[in-house]
C-alpha cells in the first residue's frame, strides 16, 4: 500500500490552531496525525509540505526508511521546524500501517504493557487564568485556585500540573511566564514577589485538593540556575509530585537537580535521541519528558529504551487537541518505563466535534481503546467548518 496524497488541514482552536496531516493511500486507507505551530514553530506546516513530494509513492508500512531518507535530505537543518515536521509524517505513516493491519497502533510499538494510563490535570488553573473566555469560568483569586483543586479531587483525578501565577494592582492573578516574553524581562530574574505569590498558590491548591491529590509544578524557561534554586528552596517544605524545569544546559540541570528536595521532570522541547544523550549522562533529571507530537512514536520508543538504560521513566508532552492525546497514550500503554502521562481535562466547548472519538477517563487514568490506528481522527466536515485564525498561539500572543 502506497501514499497517495498529503493534505494540510487546520481548525480554529481558540486562543491557537489544530493542525493534522492527511496521508491517503492506494488502498483507500486514510492515515492522521497531528501537529502543532502554535508552540514557537512555526512552518511546520511548509516543511511538511515540500517534504511530501518524497513520500508520496512510497510504502506506508516502510515508515523507518521514509524517515530515514527524509533525515538525509534535511540534515543541514536537522531539529527544530525539520524534525517536528518528520515526526508529524511518521505518524500518520503509524496510523495508516495500523488500520491497513486493522490493528491499534500500540502493536506497533511491541504492544501495550497497561490497559490504563495514569494521567495528571494539566494546566489546572491555567487555562482559566489565561484563557477564561475558553476555559470558564474564570479564575481571578487564590480563592478560585482552591476551588479548583477541589473539584480536581472530586472528579477522581489524583495529579494536577500548574503553572506560576502573580497578583496584579487590582489583585488579579496573572501568568507570570518570562521565558514567553509574558511579561518581557529576559534577564529572568525570580524576585520576592514571584516567590510568595508561587508559594501561596501551591497553599491554596493544597488546601483544596487535599493531602491525597499529587500537585506539579512547571517552571517552563522562565528563569535561570539562581532562579530556580531560589524556588526549589521557597518550595522545599512542601508536598510537590515533581517540579518541571526547562534549560538547554544538561549540566545546569544536573546541578539543579543535585540541590533540589523535589524530584526534577525536563526535556519535552528536545528532539531526536542525540539531544536526550547529554540530560541522561549527566543524570539531569528524574523523569524525562518526550514530545511524540514532535519526535514521532516510532522515535520516541527509541527515546524511552534510552531512558530506561539511564534508569529514568518517561513521561509524554501533550497539551493539544484528541488526536495528539490519543497518539501519546498509545506510547505511554506501550512503553515499560512510564512515569504518568499529561493530559488537558479543560476543554473547548467544540473539541467533541472535531473528532471522532474522544478520550475516557475514569479514576483519573486513560482508558486505552482498541480500535484500529491512533482510536480517533478529525471530523473532517467539522475541521473545516472552524477556518483557522491568523494569529495564535504564542506567537499571536501580546503583553498588555
């Protein structure tokens, strides 16, 4: 069975865009993949694009050599926009081989290990601090943050993820994310009041979910090795599952990681096997995060059988639309040495409509279907119903 045909679409997704690649073959198979722009990569979509002309007319089942021939033709540029482009066509190369196989795409990746898939309440309070015209109701106090730690322990779920928030003259809560130019201080500096102001959000998250709901912490990039040692001290006394930290110096993370009370999760931005090579020799952090948005599943394995050499388990990186949360649970039911998975529990009121197939959750795990390919694919009619906006996502973003 061959590749036909590549076709880009995209919806609007609120404050960002979904993208998918369509890869239809010979056989009347129609494998999809998902994909991201919004995250500071923008041209993904082009670089899918002059790609395609390589693979159309090539084996879908033959997804190593296609991406292998596609990594010698872009080697001058290997990483960034280039690989997030190859992972996005090897993974509709996986769900196309696996529904010509009439098999899920886990028996791809040497079969499931685990039925169910433990997942954390990504971006808990986020959205609703950033985006409440998209994630009501809003959140606008510490008092809406204890709510919401409350209704986490109420639905079931057992970990939630957040991020850093400030008060504002009125006493509003903003995001406080520097390493995204929000607000512009690329010094990234971490003063005073950003540390009691993450303190007592972590307080008012605990005090509404409990002593039995895991709390997250992600720092993203937003300071440097005296900042985040600076945190890790505010933070040392309290009860955090993990503390979540970007850095493109494996040593600095080390370092970090050998003064930290609180297990360290990092790497979701790297791509490729060779950018993982420096964080697990120099034993950077305890869990290692892998996009499979980005680096494929098929990579992304490889990437994990790393990991477990290094005595470190994986997490995946998934803060997108359905399908991209699909693809990462057929990685994390396969993979041997998953630590938990994350996953966006606020949802756009349209979300359902855009695909065909939504995640289950109960007991605060994934609930791993068996349907054929990824379990799930956009809702084509829907997807183009929603024309996607100009700008978005970080790069449509402006600091008032």
């Amino acid at each position: 069975m061959k590749v036909k045909a590549i076709e880009l679409l995209a919806c609007d997704a609120g404050w960002r865009n979904y993208h998918f690649v369509k890869i239809t073959t010979d056989g009347d198979v129609v494998g999809w993949s998902e994909y991201d722009e919004g995250f500071g990569s923008p041209g993904v979509g082009q670089v899918i694009q002059r790609l395609a002309e390589r693979v159309v007319g090539q084996s879908v089942f033959a997804h190593e050599r296609i991406f292998n021939e596609l990594t010698c033709m872009t080697r001058p540029a290997t990483g960034g926009v280039v690989a997030e482009g190859l992972g996005a066509i090897e993974n509709a190369l996986l769900d196309a081989k696996a529904k010509a196989l009439g098999v899920p795409c886990y028996e791809l990746l040497g079969g499931k290990v685990r039925d169910r898939i433990p997942v954390y309440w990504s971006h808990c309070a986020t959205w609703r601090i950033n985006h409440p015209t998209f994630y009501p109701p809003a959140i606008t106090t510490l008092d809406g943050v204890k709510a919401m730690g409350r209704e986490v322990r109420e639905k079931g779920y057992k970990a939630l993820k957040t991020n850093i928030f400030v008060p504002q003259q009125d006493g509003k809560l903003r995001g406080w994310r520097p390493g995204f130019g929000v607000p512009f201080q690329p010094a990234l500096n971490v003063d005073r009041h950003v540390l009691r102001a993450l303190r007592a959000h972590l307080e008012a998250f605990r005090d509404g979910a409990g002593p039995d709901v895991d709390i997250l912490l992600d720092l993203n990039f937003n300071a440097k090795t005296e900042g985040y040692l600076e945190i890790l001290r505010t933070i040392a006394d309290l009860d955090i599952f993990w503390v979540e930290i970007d850095t493109f110096n494996p040593d600095a993370l080390g370092y970090i990681r050998s003064h930290s009370p609180h297990p360290i999760s990092s790497c979701e931005t790297l791509l490729g096997l060779r950018e993982f090579l420096p964080y697990f020799r120099a034993q950077a952090m305890d869990v290692a995060i892998i996009d499979v948005v980005w680096n494929g599943a098929w990579q992304s394995m490889k990437i994990a059988a790393c990991a477990e050499a290094h005595e470190v388990n994986v997490a995946p990186h998934n803060f997108y639309g359905h399908l991209c949360t699909m693809m990462n649970a057929h990685f994390s039911a396969a993979v041997p040495n998953l630590r938990i998975m994350e996953t966006d529990i606020d949802r756009l009121a349209w979300d359902h409509e855009l695909f065909t197939h939504v995640p289950v959750f109960e007991n605060g795990e994934l609930v791993m279907p068996d349907r054929p390919g990824w379990g799930t694919e956009p809702n084509e009619a829907a997807v183009r119903a929603r024309p996607p906006r100009g700008t978005a996502g970080l790069l449509g973003y402006k600091d008032k």
